[in-house]
C-alpha cells in the first residue's frame, strides 16, 4: 500500500475534491511507476487519476448511504 494515500473515509470530516484528487494522483504514481509521465503518457496518465478520483467518489458516497 502506498504510505502516502490517506484514509478518506472519516466520519467526522466528509472529504474533499482536492483530498480525492490528490490520493488519486497518489494512486496512479504508484501502478504506474513514475512520478510525471512523459509526453506520449500524459493523457493517459490524467485519464487515470480523473477515472480512479470518480470511482473513489462512487465508492464513498455509497459507503455514506448505506451507514444511514
């Protein structure tokens, strides 16, 4: 697990876009290996992130509806 990635799911503080965003980003550096893709990577690295940040959403809120 990358070290860095921090725990989202809180009770007592709801996340945030950047939070989501950032442990995306974090997230993706990790499988992909590299810290900045190259030029040929690029959109398939930020693709990444937007794709790994929306499910990471999906899957918080969905957790936040079933704790009610």
């Amino acid at each position: 697990m990358c070290r860095s990635i921090k725990v989202l799911r809180r009770p007592d503080n709801p996340v945030t876009p950047e939070e989501i965003s950032a442990a995306a980003l974090q997230f993706v550096r990790k499988v992909s290996g590299t810290r900045a893709p190259s030029k040929v990577n690029q959109v398939a690295f930020d693709g990444a992130v937007v794709e790994v940040a929306a499910a990471t959403q999906k899957l918080l809120a969905f957790m936040a509806e079933k704790k009610r």
